[in-house]
C-alpha cells in the first residue's frame, strides 16, 4: 500500500521560519532580498530604466511596511510562490535569486518573517501584461503562523494597493516581538544588511520635536513629521576612486575599524573574475591561535550574508579576516553561511593563493611591514611553510626558533657552527631545556622543536637543505659531547655508581659520570626517544591478557635505560661520590634524579613526589643530627 505524508503546516512553519535561521534579525534581510529580486526581475522584464526603490516604513502601531518597485505577483505567481513549500517554479529562475535547490524560493524568505509576526501581508500589483493587453488585478495574501493562509483578488481602487507595479509586505508583531520592528531597529538593521545594495533602499523616520512645536504642528504624537532617510548607494569601499594611493589606504583602514574593530596591520586586495568576487583581507595586528575561527564578513551580490563566515580560506590563512563581495557563490538556506560545492572549493584556492603571493613578496624583502609580520604571524607562516615548498625555502632563512645561541634563524645558528658541523633539534620544549645548558656548553648547535608545527617542519627542513645535516638530537649525541673522566678517577667512583645505579633501577634509570660545562649543573638526565616508546610497549604489554601480552612483547625488544649523567666537575657531585654512608648516597642520587626531572620542565608523576620527599627527609635527617642514623635511633 502506498501512502502519503502527512503534514503538520503549523509545525512546518515553525521549523522554517524560527529553527532554519539563528536569529530573528534576518526576517530583515529576507524581505530585502526578495525586493531586490522583484526589482532585478522587473528589469528584465522592462529595461533599466524602471524605478529600483525599496521603501521600511515603520508604523505608529509598531507594525512595519516594506514596499518595492519590483516586478510584482499575479494571483497564479503568489499562489504557485507563497502557498507551496518545497517547490521550485519557472519564476525561481526568472527571478534569478539562485537558490532554486531550496525551499520555495520566494516563499522561504518571506516565511522568516513568522519568528517575529503572528500575521503577514503582501499585497502586490504586477508588472505583466495578460495576452489580452489587460494588467492582471492585484492580489492580497495573508498568511498566519499555523499554517493557513487566505489569497484574494482585490479590485485597483482598494487604498492598500500600490499604485505602481511592485509589492507591499505588512508585518503585525508578535507578543514579545515589538522591539524587531520598532523604528531604529529597522534602521540599524537595514543599514548593516542594505547599505551596498544596488536599490534606492530608504527609511521613513520620525523626527524628533519638543512637545511643544510637535503639538504646535500635529497636534498629536502619532502625527509627528517625518523624512525618509537614505541608506544605500554607497560603492563598495574597495572600488571607491581615490586621488592618490595614499587616501585609499587610509579609507580601506577607517572601513576595517568601522566594520571590523581593529586597525589592520596591512591588506590584501581580492579579484576573482570568474567568482564575480572582490574584496579585501586584512593581515590582524595580533597573533591569534591557529584553532580561532575565522570569521570573515561576506556580500552576495551587495546583500549582506554574515559577518561570521567562516571556511572562506585554507586553514593556514587564520591570520587575516576578509571583507567580500561574490556573485558566483551560493548560500546555504539559511542564507547564513557558503554552501560547500566545488565553486567554493576552487574559491577558496584561488584565495589561498592570493594570500601566499602576498605573504612571500612581503617576507622576501627586508621591511617594516615584514618584520611586523614575521613577528606577530609566524605561526601562519609555519603552517604554510608545512605544505608550501616556496614559502618552506624562504622559512628556512626567515623563520625564528629558539636555540642554544638565543632566538635567530636556522640560517644564522649555522653560521656559529664549524664547517660540516651538525644542527640538532629536539621535539620536545622538555628536552630542549634538559640538554640546552650542556649542549651550548659543548658548542653544539641545538634547536628547539617542541613548539606548534616545529616538529614537522624541522623534518621538512632536513630533507630540503641536507648539506644542514639537521637531525633529532638522541642520548648518544649528547654523550659524545661530554667529556669523560680519567680512567684512575673512574675506577675510584666506581663502587658508588654502582651504588647509584641500584638506588634509581626503579625508575630504569642507570648512571653514569661524565665531565662538562656548566659545572653549576650537578646531574643531566638523557632520554632515549626509541628506549621510552619500548618501556611503554612494554608496560601496555604487562597490563594485557595473556595472548596480547604476549604478541607484544615478542613485538617490543630490550628498552634502553634512561642515562643519569653526573657531572664530575661539579662539587655536590663530587661530595656525594665520595661519602661512605649509603643511605645518603641514595638519597643523594635520588635527589639528583628528581632534580634533573624538574631543569627539564616535565611535571613531577606522585611516585617521583614520593621520592623527593623521602630522599629529602633523609638529608635533612642527616645534616641535623650528624653521626647518628635513623637504624642506630630505632634501636
């Protein structure tokens, strides 16, 4: 059996009209845009010359009139337009609004208006000619927030009806909703989505007397005077002519602080010929997160879309927010964002594109606007830097990490070093401070890659500049660097390394005794990047069942123990090797151990708390009660 839905129209209406859009602002713009579509179909039906006129005028009882010159509604267009959802009509077309695919076209647009009205009303006289010469009568439709509607005929001489071709729209509050058409309301809101449309947009406004000239002239407030206040026909602020470049930057500048809050730190002028699109991107003062959305402010054909749109851009480019106008575009239907289809796509690479030619003709020149920008943005340029082999050459010479020879450029780190010298970098900000105090004592040449994107792009960078020999630093690198102890001085150590070796193997650590710069630094703890991924494997393998425990630890080898190197020139070291009480020996190392785990910025685990406070408790013990220990106190 086939059947039918079966729909509610009320609940329909609340859906479209108060769940499709996020605000109830856009019942405004809706209701522009359908002028303009009337008027832009009306010039096709009769040359330029017809008047392009939209008209708000607030009423005194708080309702709101929106009339337009535009190509009107016979009573089979209003019926096949406002009556039907869902369906798309030869008009749709003819009217050009693009946005067939969606939900009635001229019907959704009006159907917003129901988030702040109970009741609409159009009332329309079209500018079509029947086939026997006569003009169709002008019609009136009624629609109400559960679902009805009424659709009449009204004869020409009705008061209500415009006198010439177009279309008027009556909205009547809801309870609650008042403030929505209320006189600057309507303004405000017309001159933020109208102010560029291609229409003679005005809004009728009351004028604002003393009470004693208002009654001398009307006798009543109601009957105040009024002017109509023009609120579009400006050009689009990119396209306005200037006498000299000069003055359009600063106008360009005074419309980004209007318009967007901030004074740009430069700008990016936009042309997409085959988008039908213009505009300009503007580089932010400030740095910003790579994860912040970026909300740009966008046109379609003048029409105000949004002031959030975001996805206009590749995700690299958070650095700049863009002030647009498009043609080729579609909107989703809620008019409130970019549909997603390959015409954005190809947009958003030929943006992309725009924005990295000016970003690479800007670093490549040593200027005020350059260093400004390497300054603030250079995590935008990391990012491109990660996909882009231009910008990665020009990073490379630009770019500032921080290394053992204070912030500077790769570039400038491998002009300290001898010739054929190796640069080492660390993927962690840990590892960095654990071995930068020893590493630049030794004269070696190390960089920090633990900040956003350095990792990987350090990885690029190696395999692009080889003869750098840019490598990650491992233990065995630093340990080379560290100069060992006279053999007659190593045997003399020996018992107490092994000593301490026995105190830390809980924490699968092993010693080691070494002499290096600075002598300040008593102990320096080395990792092993491959030693720590086999404890972890090994670990996951002791917490599973049988059958996968075993799987992986025939999958994990032997892991390397983690190196305690103790500097030999440095005198608590030195004190320490040379006691014969065992238990602050122990302690001692365990001090060292815990110490070295805080110089490399790692956040004590609670068994590591354990230990610093046990070992501590035991020198402090120890330097106030002297000759004693805590066996001979026991007994």
């Amino acid at each position: 059996m086939t059947s039918t839905f079966q729909v509610d129209l009320h609940g329909v209406v609340d859906l479209l009209a108060r769940h499709l859009y996020s605000s109830p602002r856009v019942y405004l713009r809706e209701l522009l845009q359908n002028g303009v579509d009337a008027v832009t179909a009306r010039r096709d039906l009769g040359g330029d010359d017809v008047p392009a006129a939209i008209r708000l005028r607030p009423l005194p009882d708080g309702s709101l009139e929106v009339a337009d010159s535009g190509v009107g509604l016979t009573l089979a267009e209003a019926a096949e337009l406002l009556a039907t959802i869902g369906r798309s009509s030869k008009r749709d077309v003819e009217l050009g609004t693009g946005r067939e695919e969606f939900l009635g076209q001229f019907g959704i647009g009006l159907l917003s208006a129901f988030m702040v009205a109970d009741e609409i009303e159009l009332t329309s006289r079209s500018a079509r000619i029947l086939p026997d010469g006569a003009a169709p009568a002008p019609v009136r439709w009624r629609g109400f927030a559960d679902g009805s509607y009424e659709l009449t005929e009204v004869p020409d001489e009705d008061p209500t009806v415009p006198a010439e071709p177009g279309s008027v729209v009556r909205l009547r509050p809801r309870r609650d909703m008042e403030h929505w058409l209320a006189p600057e309301t309507v303004t405000a809101l017309a001159q933020d989505f109208g102010s560029l449309l291609p229409v003679d947009l005005q809004v009728e406004v009351r004028l604002d007397l003393t009470d004693g000239d208002s009654a001398a002239a009307t006798g009543t407030d109601d009957a105040s005077p009024t002017v109509w206040r023009r609120l579009s026909g400006a050009d689009l602020p990119w396209k306005e002519r200037h006498a000299t470049p000069a003055e359009r930057d600063a106008a360009l500048t005074r419309y980004a602080e209007q318009t967007l809050g901030f004074t740009p730190l430069a700008r990016i002028d936009l042309d997409l010929p085959l988008a039908g699109l213009t505009g300009v991107a503007y580089v932010l003062p400030a740095a910003v997160s790579p994860t912040t959305p970026s909300s740009h402010r966008v046109y379609l054909k003048r029409m105000l879309l949004g002031t959030r749109v975001d996805d206009l851009l590749p995700p690299w480019a958070f650095f700049v927010r863009c002030v647009l106008d498009a043609s080729a575009l579609r909107p989703t239907a809620s008019r409130e964002g970019l549909y997603e289809d390959e015409v954005l796509l190809a947009t958003r690479e030929a943006l992309g594109a725009q924005v990295r030619e000016w970003a690479l003709a800007t670093l490549a020149e040593s200027s005020p606007t350059s260093r400004a920008f390497l300054r603030v943005h250079h995590l935008a340029v990391r990012a491109l830097a990660l996909q882009d082999d231009d910008m990665l050459d020009l990073a490379a010479r630009v770019l500032p990490f921080e290394t053992t020879e204070g912030t500077g450029t790769l570039t400038d780190l491998a002009a300290t070093l001898p010739e054929g010298a190796r640069m080492l970098w660390t993927p962690s900000v840990e590892e960095f401070r654990r071995v930068a105090p020893v590493a630049a004592a030794q004269g070696l040449g190390l960089v920090n890659g633990g900040y956003v994107y350095d990792a990987d792009l350090l990885e690029r960078i190696s395999r692009r500049f080889p003869q750098w020999r840019l490598a990650p630093v491992t233990s065995d690198d630093v340990s080379q660097a560290l100069l060992e102890v006279d053999p007659l001085r190593e045997l003399e150590v020996a018992d107490a390394v092994q000593a301490v070796d026995e105190a830390l193997a809980p924490q699968d650590c092993e010693a080691v005794v070494r002499a290096f710069e600075p002598a300040a630094l008593p102990a320096m703890l080395l990792h092993d990047r491959d030693g720590d991924h086999q404890r972890e494997a090994r670990a996951t393998a002791d917490a599973a069942d049988d059958v996968w425990g075993q799987v992986l630890a025939e999958l994990s080898g032997p892991a390397r123990s983690r190196r305690l190197v103790l500097n030999d020139t440095n005198e608590t070291v030195r004190s320490l090797l040379a006691t014969t009480d065992p238990q602050v020996l122990e302690a001692g190392a365990q001090s060292l151990y815990v110490t070295a785990l805080l110089l490399s910025g790692r956040p004590l685990r609670a068994s590591e708390a354990t230990l610093m406070n046990g070992s501590l408790g035991v020198l402090l013990d120890r330097a106030l009660r002297p000759g004693t220990t805590p066996l001979e106190e026991n007994r």
